[in-house]
C-alpha cells in the first residue's frame, strides 16, 4: 500500500508565504539562529558598539553650528552672508534689550538703563559699541542694542545669558525687561534644542515600552525589544556622526531627533513581526533554535523590504536644496538599516540566550495551540466582501472630507509663532513692534558697491516699508547699508518690501546691490522648499511605483496603491492643518509638507505591501477576492500593531517646544492611523473585491487552487 505525503500546512503568519526549501538567502537569514552563531552575533554587537563608541558620543560636538552652512546654496541671501564675513564686524548679530513701563519710563528707569549699558559693556560680551538707550516716541520704552559675534549659535547663546542675568530680565515695580532681536531669538531656539535627544529618549522609550508591555503581557519579554532598538539607536548615532565627519552632511538636533523617532519606531515595528512569528514556531518545534530559524526565514523578507523601501524613499531627499533637508536623507536611511541589522540579528540572539521562559506567563509549549485572533479581522473582511464599491467608495469620501482642511493650510511660519509657548526674545519682539519700528533688531542687510552707497541710501530712504537707513561695515569693494523695516522681519508685509527692494535696486547705480538679511533668507529658503518638493516628491512616487511592480508584477494595483497613500497623505495633512488653525498655528515651517510626505509614503506604503504580497499569494490558491479577505485576516492583527506602535513614537515628537516639530509629529502620527486603520483595513481591500481579477492588470488573473508552479512564481516580500 502506498503511502501519499500530506500536503505542508500553510503559516498563518501575517507578512510571510508558506513553508519552502531554504535556498542561500534563507540560509543567510537563519545564520544568527545557529547554536554557536548566536553567542558571536553577541560577541560581534558587543565589538561593535565598542568600536562605535567614541562616535556615538561624539555627535552632539560635531554636529555643524554655522548659520552659513545651513542656507540655500546660491541665494542671495546666502551670497550676502559670505560677504558679510570678510567685512570688519560683518558678522555681527544684534541683541536687543527692550525695557517698558507702559505708563512711562521714569527717571529711576532711565538710570537703571544707562547703568545696565555700562554693565553689558563691562562683562565683554559685545563685539562693538553698545548704542542706546533709545527712548521710545510715546516715552513708555526705550531699548538697548548689543552687537554680538553670530558666527556659532551656542556661543551666542551663552552671550545672550550673560546679558539677561547682567540685565535681570523680567517683570519688576511695573517695569518690564526683555532680550530679544536676531540674538535673543537664535538664543531661544538653541535652549529648544539643548538636551532635545535626551528629552525624546526618555520619552520615546517609555512609549514604546508601554506599547510593548501591553502587547505581550509579559514582564520581561518587552525588555529584549526596547534593548534591541536602544543599540540599534546608539549605532545610528554613530553612523550620523561618520555622515557629519565624512561626507560633511548638515545633521543637527533636529534631524538626530526625528531619527530617533524613526529608529525606535520601524525598529518596534520589525520587532513585533519578528517576535511574533517565533512564538508561533516554538509552538511547532521542540528546539528554540529551528523555531528562531523558521521565524527568520518566514518574517526576514518583510523586514527587509520594509528598511529597503523606507531607506531608498529617505535617500530620495538628497536631491533636495537645502542642506538639512539633504541630509536627512542619509542619516534616516543609516537609522533604518541600523533597525532591520539589529532585529535580524541582536533580537534573535538575545531571544535564544533568554529561551522560552522569557514569555513568562503566555510560555509557547510545544505541540500547542494558540489563539490567533484572525477571526475578527477576517468578519471585517467578510463585511467589506458583502458591498466593496460602497466601502471603497464611502473610505474615500472620508478622506475627501479630510482634506477640506487644506484650506486652511499656509507656508511661511512666523518665528513667533514657531515655539509653544512664548520666550523672552518672542514677548521681547511684541515689545518692540508696541514702541518702535517693528523690524528693529532684525535688520535686512544691502551690499553696494562703494560707488553706488549714496546712489542706493537714497533710493532705499524712499522705498515704503523701509524705517531707517545707516551705513554699518565696508571694505574695499563692498559697503553694508543696514535697513530697519517699519513691519516684523517674518511677517508678509517685510517679505514684499524685500522683493520689492530687490527688484528696484536692479536699476540703481550699477544694478550690482544684494540684499540680505533674515527676511531675505526666508524668501530664498521658501524658493529652496519648493524646488526641493519638485525633485523629491516625484522621485519618491515613481521609487514607490517601481517597487509596487516589481512585487506585484502588476501596473493597475501599484497605481491604486500609491493613489491611496497620496489621499491618505492629504487627508492627513488637512486635519493637521484644521487642528494647528484651530489652536492658533495656523501656519507650517515651509519643511514640513516635504517630510511628512516621505515619510508618510515611505512608510505607508510598507502596510500595503504586507497586505497585497500576501493577497496576491492567496489569490494562487484560492482565488482574487477570497485571497483578499485570507489576506486581511492574516495581516490585520500584527499590521495593526505595528502602525499603533509607529504613531505613537511620531507622536512623541509633540512632547518639545518647537511647534513645526509637533505639527510634523502629528501629521505622521494620523496619517499612519489612516493608512492602518481604514486605507490597508477598507479602501484597499474594497478596490481588490470589487475589481477582482482586474487588479492584477496586465498579469492575468488566478482561478482558485491553481498549481504549484503557479504559486512559485509569486512575488513574496
């Protein structure tokens, strides 16, 4: 009597395909699950974070701290500031400290400023003369201007200091004290930005282990994931700082800070598939090293596309203008793969020292079964199966709704309206504008040509919107003609005057005049924005696209795929913008379309990917729509986790100070929300259901239990 072998049973792992021989990849994979391998994955992540070391701490000191090397590459306002720097006192950035009474200065008030002059003279924090005090029209304010050096923003944040405890800034007998100008400003930005990592670390950890607490209900088990992500965050770290000392890359606090985020966030995210897949296989093996092996193999391919995809959409960036935005891009990508190295290799190894009973309470034994919990997410399926165009359609029409909030939306935020909350130097600005011209402090700079000074005072003199003109620095071929604006240096009414000076003094004297400043440089990185998301959008799109096909060997389902991520994007960017209006920060740092963009799309689209790649696998069996309710039942619940997990770590982000920070934060947040819970959970299994064999336009279609060449051919992550 002959016996025939039973067919091997399909996984009911999320991400992965059923069980096939192990060819050189799959081998590559299971290596750290060796018995001798894992205990040298240890000893090789030990050595390097050893090696890693000096870099790891050494970031914060290398991280680039020059205005100049932050602006756009060509503008004008970049030209000005080269200049500026071989000018005598060129350089110079101006505090301002403005005292108010505001039923008038009093004679007592009026010594107590001259005697505060003398004294910031006295501590030797100004680079030139102290001017002032400069009494005020209406005699309710008067104010002192401090020239200081503004060549390093942590240097000129500790001047500021001085002046502020040398001046005793605050509120006293009705007088009001405050520092504030360029200095006061850049002064408070860097307090934003001092221990910002630490701040995020601590925050983002305990997140997470919150997270992961209430995913495994276990006491010990969450450690091994948060330790895993924490190494894998250090090695980014190290990375970034090869990045800054090597290439020279602009990485600042700001881009250490979302990479964090990003770190431990995808890095959760490969751990909770990772973790799982393994307690699945040690229910199904006896030795705790073929279980690791089998979760490798099954859940490897799907971390690996997921950092691929993330990695090659944040490299897009390098085709931005401005260096911060450019730099980004690789230090994300070296975050990433940080992430996928250490979940394939650090997490396996520590799970296999610990064993079983790291688990503890929920220990997998072998030979039992667990709960799989399909069965919700697969009556979710059932429900969209039953009325798909209506779902998709009525997902959709959510979305549009969504995006009403667009209207709303506005570029060019305000410095004042840049931190939650309001420092010194912002109540310093609202002083200024009170009593005096309102660009006091924040002067636009013109370079002439020493032939064309009189030429170009004059016809600046007569320009609206300029308050007042004097000559501040020269040499032999340029003069600096510093212009005092009568409206706040960020706002649209000072942005307007500087494009109208610029495009008048074209035709003054030799036409050679360049205007500079910090209205200026605002107006050049907002041209610099908008050429960036021209280049980087559309290269992200078609990177998205291209992997979409090459997965799915399919045109119409990627199409519908990046369709719905770039929806999702909108609906997401519209709600931030309805709730930032709402609160009163209606306005968006001119960054934040850009990056929300990538890392929306970028990340987004890894859901979508788990979800069709299994579909598509299912489908060879049993058919296309059948094949998309097996697929949601199977990915909803890990996927769902994952992007919990994911928003909550972007999220995060709002904990800081720095309002452009918690807008991007939030968008992310949502829009992962919106991806995970109704883009991947309706609209795009209602497209499938409702398109059927169609979706795999041009591919033909599958007819269910199609043979086994057929399903070898399949495209698996």
């Amino acid at each position: 009597m002959s016996v025939t072998a039973a067919p091997p049973t399909r996984s009911d792992d999320p991400t992965t395909p059923p069980p096939a021989r192990r060819g050189r990849w799959s081998r590559l994979l299971a290596l750290p699950a060796g018995r001798r391998a894992r205990y040298v994955v240890l000893v090789l992540w030990v050595a390097a974070l050893a090696l890693a070391g000096p870099l790891i701490g050494r970031l914060e000191k290398v991280q680039s701290t020059d205005p100049l090397a932050a602006l756009a590459p060509g503008a004008e306002s970049t030209q000005v500031t080269q200049i500026l720097r071989t000018l005598p006192g060129g350089d110079q950035v101006p505090a301002v400290v403005v005292y108010e009474r505001t039923s008038g200065l009093t004679p007592a008030d009026l010594e107590r400023i001259e005697s505060d002059a003398a004294a910031v003279t006295a501590i030797g924090v100004a680079v030139g003369e102290v001017s002032g005090p400069v009494p005020s029209e209406d005699g309710q304010a008067a104010l002192l201007v401090v020239p200081l050096t503004g060549t390093d923003p942590d240097v000129l944040a500790e001047q500021v200091a001085e002046i502020r405890d040398t001046v005793a800034e605050g509120d006293a007998d009705g007088l009001t004290v405050r520092v504030t100008g360029a200095a006061g400003v850049s002064a408070d930005l860097v307090g934003v930005f001092s221990g910002v990592n630490t701040t995020l670390l601590g925050a983002t950890a305990l997140v997470v282990a919150i997270l992961l607490l209430l995913t495994y209900r276990s006491p010990f088990l969450w450690l091994i994931p948060l330790a895993t992500v924490f190494i894998a965050e250090s090695l980014a770290r190290a990375g970034m700082t090869a990045l800054v000392e090597g290439p020279g890359l602009l990485v600042d606090g700001q881009i250490a800070g979302i990479v964090l985020v990003l770190v431990f966030g995808a890095g959760t995210d490969y751990a909770l598939l990772l973790v799982s897949r393994y307690r699945e296989e040690l229910r199904k093996h006896a030795d705790k090293g073929e279980a690791m092996a089998a979760a490798l193999v099954g859940a490897g391919p799907a971390i690996v596309a997921s950092a691929a995809t993330v990695a090659l959409g944040l490299l897009c960036l390098l085709t931005a203008v401005l260096p911060g935005q450019r730099a980004l891009g690789p230090a994300g990508a070296v975050g990433i793969v940080a992430a996928m190295l250490a979940a394939l290799t650090l997490l396996p190894a520590l799970l296999l020292v610990t064993g079983r009973r790291v688990f503890w309470p929920f220990v997998p034994r072998f030979g039992t079964e667990e709960s799989t919990g399909h069965g919700r997410w697969e009556r979710i399926g059932r429900r969209v199966q039953s009325r798909p165009r209506r779902v998709w359609i009525s997902g959709l029409a959510v979305l549009a709704v969504l995006t009403l909030g667009l209207t709303q939306f506005s570029l060019g935020q305000a410095i004042t309206d840049s931190f939650r909350g309001s420092p010194a130097s912002i109540e310093g600005r609202d002083v200024v504008a009170a009593h005096f011209p309102a660009g006091t402090g924040s002067d636009t700079v013109v370079l002439v040509p020493g032939s064309d000074e009189a030429a170009v005072s004059a016809a600046l003199r007569a320009e609206p919107g300029v308050a007042s003109v004097r000559p501040a620095a020269s040499d032999d071929t340029w003069t600096q003609l510093s212009v005092t604006l009568s409206d706040p240096a960020d706002s649209a009414e000072a942005e307007a005057t500087v494009e109208r000076l610029r495009s008048d003094l074209d035709e003054v004297g030799s036409g050679a005049a360049l205007v500079g400043g910090s209205t200026a440089t605002l107006i050049d990185e907002r041209a610099a924005q908008e050429t960036g998301r021209e280049r980087v959008i559309p290269l992200v799109l078609a990177l998205v696209l291209l992997v979409l096909v090459a997965l799915l060997r399919s045109l119409l389902a990627p199409l519908l795929l990046v369709g719905s991520v770039v929806v999702s994007f909108a609906a997401a960017l519209g709600v931030t913008a309805f709730l930032s209006d709402l609160l009163g920060f209606g306005s968006f740092n001119p960054t934040l379309p850009l990056f929300a963009f990538v890392f929306l799309v970028a990340l987004g689209v890894d859901y979508n990917i788990f979800l069709m790649t299994r579909a598509r696998e299912e489908a060879v069996v049993h058919g296309t729509r059948e094949g998309m309710v097996r697929a949601l039942a199977l990915t909803g619940g890990v996927i769902t986790s994952a992007g919990l997990v994911l928003a909550a770590t972007f999220a995060v982000l709002g904990v800081l100070p720095l309002v452009a920070l918690a807008q991007l934060g939030f968008v992310v947040a949502f829009g992962v929300l919106l991806d995970t819970l109704l883009v991947r959970t309706l609209i795009v299994p209602g497209l499938v259901l409702d398109l059927g064999d169609r979706v795999w336009w041009p591919s033909r279609g599958f007819a269910p239990g199609q043979d086994d060449q057929a399903e070898a051919e399949v495209v698996r992550v």
